[in-house]
C-alpha cells in the first residue's frame, strides 16, 4: 500500500505544480507528440524516473490506445 501511495503521490505533485509539462512529457514518451524542438523544451526527463510506476502506466496506456 505504501508503494501506491508513493507513487500516486509523484505522480500527482507534478500535475498539480506543472501541468502543461507534466502533459507534454506523457504525450512525447507515448509518441503521440510531434517531434518538435519548441515542444521538446517542456519535457521533463526527470519525471522518468524507474520508481515512478504511475506515470509510466499512463504512457503505456497512452501508446496502446492511440
């Protein structure tokens, strides 16, 4: 239970504090974003981390339905 928390919570942070390059990030590591230097400045690598297993649901999510 722990585990979830945590990660619901790093995932939620950033939502709440960065939307728009929380959203960027999902869209370009799911491939649904075009390659574009102006919209690469957004992405934040740092919320790839490996323990962030919530974001990382989204975007597999993301890539399966589009």
């Amino acid at each position: 239970m722990s585990l979830m928390v945590r990660t619901v919570a790093r995932l939620v942070t950033p939502l709440v504090r960065q939307p728009a390059a929380s959203l960027t990030t999902m869209l370009y590591y799911s491939h649904l974003l075009p390659r574009n230097l102006n919209l690469e400045r957004l992405v934040r690598r740092e919320l790839m981390c490996p323990e962030n297993y919530m974001f990382h649901f989204l975007i597999n999510l993301l890539k399966c339905f589009w």
